[in-house]
C-alpha cells in the first residue's frame, strides 16, 4: 500500500514527466506526429535536450509548482491559501517578465529553469498583469482555457474532498472567470484528493463525476468526466477516443482526456502519458493531466527511474511532493 506521501510526490512527478513528454508535440497534428515518430506516435520516453541533458517542462508544471509553494506558504504563515497561491503567481510572472535569478532565495526562484519561458498563455499572462486577483465573486475574464485548471491537484494534495475541490475553483478562478473552467479544476482538485486518500480510481471518477453534477454550472464538467468514464470502458482506440474527448483546449476537455487516459491505462504509467501525448491538441497539458492522476494511484516507487531521470529539477520536484504531502490536512 503506497503512503500519501507518495501517492503526492508520484502525481507531481509524474505530471512534470507527462508535461516533458507531450511538450514538444504540443498542438502538433497526429497526422505529423505519425510521419516524425511512426504509427504508434510520440514514444514512452523522455528526450534530453542537448543544452542541459534533461527533458524540459512547461509552463504547466512551473505553474504547479508555484502553486505547490504558494500551499505550503499559507500553512507555514497562516496566509490565506488564495492570497498565497496568488502571490506565488506574481513571483512565476517576475520569472517570466526577465526577473533576475534570485540564487540567495531558497524557493522557486532559485532556479533558472523557471525564468525560462515555456509557452505560458496569453489569458494567465493578462489576468497577473491586470493588477487584479480574480475570484469566483468578482470574475476576471470569460475564459474556461485548460491553464486555469492544469495547475490545481496541489489543492487536493494538502486538502481533503470538498475542501480540496472549493480551493482549486478558487485558485483557477484566480485567473479564468468562466464557471465551467474553475469547477473543472474543483473537480480535478477532488478527484486528486480521493487517489492521495487510497480512492480506487474508478469509484474516486464516478464520485467526484456525481458530485460535480449537483453543483450549479457542473453539468458541462460532469458531462465530460461521463464520457471518459463511458469511453473508458469500450473496444475503441485511444486516439479515436481522444478526438471524440476534444483537442483539450478547455479545462473540462483537457481533465477528460486525462482522466479517459488515466482510467484506459491506470497500471501503466508510461502508456497513460503517452497516450495522453499523441493527439492534436494541447498535449503538454493532458499528458500532465493524465500523469499527475495516476502518479496519485501508483505512488512515487511505480514511477520507471529512467523517466524521472531524464527529468529536469527531478530531485528539487521530489522534494516539494515530500514537503505539501507532510501537510496533507493542514488547510
């Protein structure tokens, strides 16, 4: 039986690792996946970049990271998790508006790879920019984009339940404003919090899939986590699964293909995020998506060394996963 704590540092890692492997595909048509990598696509393996020697993340796994810090932040201090996790959020956009490395600090900001810029969208960008802290009462912006949703399992790592699934709304609602792009992080934020707590993820899926459905603007996720459920479970090929899923653009698209690549392949990790990886669509993301979920399942130790490896800041993402999963219950 795998520990919470690992059950945390596995869904962290194993995002980052999702992350590495959909990013260099990411919105790049299957058709011209297939020509560069074959007919059984991008392949279950990390690929170093020449510069450094590591595979590299994205700007999703930055973001959860930051959200990661800004959690445990709020516990150490008795911040308001919101207010710390956007304060952390203004510290990733100091990275990514040519900040100078801050080696003296122990956090974040210590590490040159979150200065680099990894395609973050131009909806967080604006949002931080604007000076305001979006919330669910005061909305933002209209946008339901997967980013907003993409970076929240740290919710459900150091809450419980309900409590996990209010603060990854209200963490997405910090910079995305439609009602269907936070409860889709709510309901990923919850569907992390039940894996953490030894929910099988079959009956952790259809639970926070009921759940949602009661909640008013729920029905559009729910309806999403319905179909992966349903999808999950016929004879069809992942990728024509995938397409009927959505190109994960939005965030109750991009949870669905996670949590359909998740529930397919749940005892292997390197075909969930491979499978996630190989669609047309915003690949980084879902294959992110995918990974954290069942790196929540299998726990830290399930996690191929070769994969975490060839994984940048891998021993500094360990690390974090140890550190919020110490705090499980504190918020």
């Amino acid at each position: 039986m795998n520990s919470s704590a690992s059950r945390v540092t596995g869904s962290l890692l194993g995002g980052a690792i999702g992350d590495a492997l959909g990013y260099p595909v990411k919105f790049t048509s299957l058709e011209e996946i297939e020509r560069r990598y074959g007919t059984n696509g991008v392949p279950a393996c990390l690929v170093p970049n020449p510069h450094t020697g590591f595979a590299c993340f994205s700007d999703t796994t930055q973001l959860t990271l930051f959200t990661t810090e800004g959690l445990i932040y709020a516990v150490k201090t008795g911040m308001n998790p919101v207010k710390s996790v956007y304060r952390s959020y203004l510290q990733w956009l100091y990275t990514q508006d040519g900040g100078l490395v801050q080696s003296a600090s122990t956090g974040l900001l210590a590490h040159h790879e979150m200065y680099v810029t990894r395609a973050p969208t131009a909806t967080t960008l604006a949002a931080l920019h604007s000076g305001t802290m979006g919330s669910i009462d005061m909305r933002i912006n209209t946008s339901k984009a997967a980013d907003g949703m993409m970076r929240t399992a740290p919710a459900g790592y150091i809450a419980e339940h309900d409590s996990a699934r209010i603060l990854g709304e209200r963490i997405a609602a910090l910079t995305h404003g439609h009602p269907d792009g936070y409860r889709a992080a709510g309901a990923f934020s919850a569907l992390i919090s039940y894996l953490i707590d030894g929910t099988a993820l079959w009956d952790a899926a259809t639970t926070v899939r009921d759940e949602t459905a009661k909640l008013s603007w729920g029905t559009e996720t729910a309806a999403k986590l319905s179909d992966a459920i349903d999808l999950a479970e016929k004879d069809i090929p992942d990728a024509d699964a995938i397409s009927q899923l959505g190109t994960g653009k939005t965030a109750e698209r991009a949870l669905s293909v996670g949590l359909f690549c998740g529930l397919r392949h749940e005892d292997n990790f390197p075909e969930t995020v491979r499978a996630a990886a190989n669609h047309g669509g915003d690949s980084s993301v879902t294959a992110s998506v995918a990974g954290q979920i069942v790196g929540a399942c299998i726990g830290r130790e399930a996690i191929p060394a070769e994969l975490t490896e060839r994984l940048e800041l891998s021993a500094m993402i360990n690390d974090y996963g140890m550190q919020i999963g110490s705090l499980r219950g504190c918020l």
